[in-house]
C-alpha cells in the first residue's frame, strides 16, 4: 500500500482493490463487521456507517430533505461512498482501473470540481466530505506525477490497490495488526 504516494504497511486491514471493488462487500467479509441488505454497517453490533453506491447516494439525500436538483445541475455517482456516523464525515471513493492509456488520465483531473459539487449536496447536513481514489498500479508510472501531485494539491487524496480502514475512521478488528 502507498498512501498519497509515500510510506507503506504491512497489514491488509483495508479495501484492497481488485480491478472491481465492492466495499459492502469487503466490509462485510472482516471480523466483528456486518453489513445490511440496504448499506448499514456494523461493527460489533453497533451502526457505524452507511454505504452508497451510484444512485443510492441520491436515496441518502432525499431521506435527509435534500434536493439535489436546487442544489447542482448534473447527478454525480459515485462508484462507492460511505458515511461513516463515528466521525460524521462522507468519504467518495472513486475506483480507477487502468491497462492501457485513455480517457481515465484526464477523468482523474477532476476530483476538485467532484468533491466541491459533493460539498455543496452535504452542506446543509454539516458533514465532513473526503475525495479519494482508489488507483490501480497503472497510474504508479513516472508520467502521473503531476496529476497525482494536484489530487493531493486540492484536499483530494489517492492509494494504490488499497485504502486502510483507519484512513475512512473505521475500526480495526480485534487481533490485526
């Protein structure tokens, strides 16, 4: 694991990323958590969280009287998101797999404009929003130094194959290093 581009870990106590990752999924798989049919996250029986994936985020705001629509032209849907009650912050994870060049380059380029839209939808809700991307080792090669340099430059942030769940504020489970 490189976060933000620097340092390392030896444990896997974090969403690893495997060319299509599900967070529910991952989530549910650790011990002490369990994840509902609708996105509630447990841990040790406790609600920590919730998860959002694509137009769920939508059924988020309107349950909370938020309408999108008065607030930003155009839906974002974002690949997965949580809400994580403990710290009352929304994290967005944006998955970004990569094999050969292409349009993902420039779509990385965007994460200040996503994060400032997503800041607006949850504004009202007085929650903390954190950007981050999940990057497959594509984009470890020497010609995105810039971009990576910008996500980090605009408050957004990025790991490769692997997010700790310490970094969304989430419990590690008993006996992981």
């Amino acid at each position: 694991m490189i976060a933000n581009g620097i340092g390392g870990a030896n444990t896997k106590t974090g969403l690893i990323f495997e060319g299509r990752v599900d967070l529910a999924t991952f989530l549910s798989q650790q011990n002490g958590y369990a994840v509902s049919d609708d996105g509630e996250v447990f841990y040790q029986n406790e609600l920590i969280a919730q998860i959002f994936k694509k137009y769920k985020f939508y059924d988020f705001l309107k349950l909370r009287g938020v309408d999108w629509q008065s607030i930003i032209s155009k839906r974002l849907l974002p690949d997965d998101s949580i809400y994580v009650i403990i710290n009352n912050t929304f994290f967005i994870i944006e998955c970004k797999f990569q094999s050969v060049a292409g349009s993902v380059d420039e779509k990385l380029q965007t994460c200040d404009f996503k994060k400032k839209q997503y800041q607006r939808l949850l504004f009202g809700l007085n929650m903390e929003v954190e950007y981050i991307y999940l990057l497959s080792d594509w984009f470890k090669k020497p010609q995105y130094k810039d971009v990576l340099d910008y996500i980090i430059s605009v408050g957004c942030r990025y790991y490769f194959e692997y997010i700790p769940l310490q970094v969304l504020g989430l419990p590690i489970p008993k006996g992981t290093k």
